[in-house]
C-alpha cells in the first residue's frame, strides 16, 4: 500500500513504504536548507522502518474524543476526523504525544 499525504498545500508521496514515508518525513525540518547545511537527523533513528500502513485519526488528543458522563467512564466517539490518513502503525501515537499539553488535565 502507497502513503499519500497533504502537505502544507502539496501532495506528499507516493511513499513505497514505511521507511521511505520515515525518511521523507525526518527530512522535513531541513528542507530549505542548502545541502551544505544539512546533517543527519538523531531522531530518524527512533521511527521504526517496519510495521504495517493503518488508517488513523491523526489528531487524538483529549478534545476529540467524546467520553460519556454517567456511569463508569466509556468512549462514545472520535470526532474531528479531517486529519485521517493511511500512516505507519505508529502515527496515532506520535501525534498524540505532539499535540498532548502537559499543563492540561
């Protein structure tokens, strides 16, 4: 499966697979910089290059999800689905973690 992606008003991709997606996507902090400025990315080393292509919400944090208000807590629904996309397994989790706020409850 090919990840596609939307980016700042252009399409992204094909990506073949994860670690092409991986290495597009460590790239993006440099890439307006010459190529005598760039250096090798340390975190590129942490994104996984296997894994399986999931779709995903891409914007989970505590806003979009509808919790309901009586009886033991539960889940009743994800909103603010304009994010979704097909990404590696572990998109959800990342943004999450990006977009989480830790002064918020």
């Amino acid at each position: 499966m090919h990840i596609f992606l939307v980016f700042r008003g252009y399409l992204a991709g094909p990506f073949d697979g994860v670690k092409d997606f991986n290495d597009w996507f460590s790239s993006l902090p440099q890439s307006q910089l010459p190529d005598s400025l760039k250096f090798w990315d340390l975190y590129r080393d942490y994104l996984p290059d296997s894994g399986a292509i999931k779709l995903t919400h891409g914007d989970l944090h505590r806003e979009n999800i509808i919790i309901s208000s009586e009886g033991p807590p539960h889940v009743l629904a994800a909103i603010d689905w304009a994010h979704t996309g097909w990404y590696p397994e572990y998109w959800d989790y990342c943004k999450a973690l990006y977009t989480a706020h830790y002064e918020s409850e």
